[in-house]
C-alpha cells in the first residue's frame, strides 16, 4: 500500500460542512519505540497549530490562520501508555503509528480537495484469527478466575484476526462509516497504513461546555427478546454499572468539583444486529484544563479496560496474544472550543499486506465462556462483511 491517490477527509466527528474542503497543512506521527508522553506530545503539536490544546475550557475565537481543526488518533498502547498502564502485547500492524495528528486548512475555491478516487479490484482473503475459539475461552476462564481471588472486577478480553487483501483498501474501510449505528464513522490514513472506523461510543466529548463520555457495556441481538433479555439481565447491568462508575471516577480526576453527572443510565441502542447498553455521564472541567490531562484520566477507555483499570491492564496484558493496535484507543477530532473523540471499538485497519479487525467484550464473574466468543463474533461480523463486500474474488 504505496503512494496511494490523496481522498476526501473523513475522519470521524469531523464537521459536515468540511469533509469535502481540507487541505493537509502539517502531521505528527508518533510509534512507542520512540519514547516520550504521547499525550504531552500531541497538545503541544496542536497548542503550536493554534488549535489551543494548552486549553481545552478556552472560548474559540476563530480559525487562526485558515485552520478548521485537526484529526487525532491514540492507539490502544498509546492510551495505556498515558495511564502507566501495562501497554499489552506487541502489535500485530506495526505499520500503524501509534499517536497520529494531522493538521487542516480549509481549501481556497481555487484548491479543491480531489474527488474520490474510483475504486479499483479488490480481494480479500480467509481471516486468521490470533486465537482459537477454545483459547479465547480459556481465557475467558482464567479471567473469571482473577475475578474469583479478588485481583479484578472485570475485564474487557479482545481477540484478532488477520486477511490478506490486494487492491486499495480504503474504499473498503470507508464502508464501515456506513454500518447502522456508527456514530463515529470515518477514515484515516497515512504511508503505508489506513484505519477504518464503524465505533458507536464516545470516549470524550465537549458539548455544551461538559465534558461527556458515554460508556456501552452490555450486548444482545437486535430482536425484541433479545431487548427484553437485555433490559432483564442482572449480569449484563451488573457489568454495565461497574463501568459507570469507573467512568465517574475518571472524569472527576479532571473535573469542576461536584458537577459529575449520570445524565441517562442504561439505555438501549442498536448497533448494526446487536442491542447495546450505553450510559452518558457528564462533568463540568476543571479551569485550564488541557487535553494531555484529560486523555492520561480518560484513556485506556474504561469499557475496553475493565475494573480496576491498572489491575485489568495487567491481566489484558497476560492474556491476549497479539496487542490491539489501532482498536480500544480513540478516534476523532479537535478544532478551537471543539473536541469529539470515539473510543476505537468496530475498528479495522490495513497495513501494506493485511487487513486487521478486533472484537471482544467485558468478562464478569458471571460471564460464560462459549457466550462471550460468541458475542465477539457477532461484533466482527458486520465490519468483516463490509470490508469483504464488493470482492472480485473471495475465498
């Protein structure tokens, strides 16, 4: 995947009205082996771009020089690296960076951002999963057992798969923003890699001048028994307030005192074939606060993390076999008095050879292991279907 055409932006929670106008004016990319604070490193990069990072409670006062605002990804690494928290296994994409920040300007009339490119042949060949079905219960049960000592609460366990492809991949990618549910749809990319976004969660937004982030823990089938079973689980709810309250926590380390709220608690939304439960919890921030601030109490995302967070790092970290690259990190965009960032969930990527998908889910102590490998396949399923659609071979 080699000096590929330039396409129209598409970054997830990117304005509307910009997806066809910008201009790249300057990135950042950032891989773990070169050291530093990832966080540190990314509101310096925007603070300089005028996109006042240094200050996320600042009122906008324009767009400095034609800037509309930036796009900003965090690995699962990278985020686990800003909490101090057990980075995981090596990533199986390591062409992917693991901090990303790209810079826009608006286009002149006079420089149009290109159209779309046509899309060429595309193939897609067989998924090879990092783990077995019987390997990722295993797991399962050696979670349950941390939670059985007392060394965790829950655990979020992700499993991989890998497919060879030829042909431009991110058409394909670009498919997942259309997936039922995918409030965080988009793309990005870079030389020689391209992530693909379908996430329907909010790791952290600014709306109203609140900080909110809207947790989803909890799944079933879209059919009404399937919401009925869901509404009616204590397992699924028990689960499910573990992380609102992680979240509290984590959003009180960076917020005005007292002003953290649990707006709606528990509701149900689909995404694609799938009922999830979703929490929205809200905080006013605290005076000056910066963005490295928020994404070091935000990140790792509780719900792909577990609880304690730093307790289930180190479990994630013993257990799954291949790192989570550009999935359970985040995704997004910011632009002067404006943040929106989707926690990487419903996430693929492509290096120069493979495709990559991720999909797991939240362990308990009520948690049986054959229905939670089945619960991360139903999660892989739509993106899979949609990054294969359209082959000209398929085997």
């Amino acid at each position: 995947m080699e000096a590929l055409p330039l396409r129209r932006v598409d970054t997830p929670a990117t304005p509307a009205g910009c997806r066809g106008r910008l201009v790249e004016r300057d990135r950042l990319e950032w891989r773990l082996p070169d050291g530093g604070d990832p966080a540190a490193l990314a509101q310096d990069f925007l603070t300089a771009h005028g996109v006042g990072a240094d200050d996320l409670t600042r009122p906008a006062t324009g767009r400095p020089n034609g800037l509309c605002g930036a796009a900003l990804y965090v690995s699962a690494a990278a985020a686990a690296t800003m909490a101090a928290a057990a980075p995981g296994a090596p990533t199986p994409a390591p062409a992917l960076p693991d901090l990303a920040v790209v810079v826009y300007d608006h286009a002149t009339t006079d420089d149009p951002a290109p159209p779309p490119a046509a899309d060429g042949p595309w193939w897609v060949g067989d998924w090879t999963p990092s783990w077995t079905p019987h390997q990722h219960a295993a797991a399962v049960t050696a979670v349950r057992a941390a939670i059985g000592r007392g060394d965790v609460y829950q655990v979020n366990l992700v499993g991989h798969a890998a497919a060879p492809y030829t042909g431009d991949p991110r058409p394909a990618l670009a498919r997942l923003a259309r997936l039922p549910g995918a409030r965080y749809g988009g793309t990005l990319h870079g030389p020689g890699w391209a992530i693909g976004c379908a996430s329907p969660e909010t790791l952290v937004a600014i709306e109203a001048g609140r900080l909110v982030t809207r947790p989803i823990k909890g799944t079933r089938p879209a059919t009404a028994a399937g919401r009925a079973e869901l509404l009616a689980s204590a397992k699924e709810r028990a689960e499910h307030i573990m992380i609102v309250d992680l979240e509290r926590n984590d959003l009180a380390r960076v917020a005005a005192t007292g002003t953290v709220t649990v707006d709606e608690l528990f509701a149900v939304r689909r995404w694609c074939d799938l009922w999830q439960a979703e929490s929205t919890i809200s905080a006013a921030p605290a005076d000056g606060l910066g963005l490295a601030d928020l994404l070091r109490a935000l990140c790792p995302g509780g719900s792909v993390t577990g609880a304690p967070k730093l307790a289930a790092c180190d479990v994630i970290a013993a257990r799954e076999p291949v790192g989570r690259g550009a999935a359970m990190g985040a995704l997004g965009w910011i632009a002067p008095g404006h943040l929106d960032l989707g926690l990487t969930i419903r996430t693929a990527a492509a290096d120069g050879h493979l495709l990559h998908t991720w999909a797991g889910g939240g362990i308990t102590w009520g948690s049986d292991p054959d229905a939670e490998v089945a619960e991360a396949a139903a999660k892989a399923r739509p993106v899979r279907a949609a990054l294969t659609a359209g082959c000209t071979r398929h085997r």
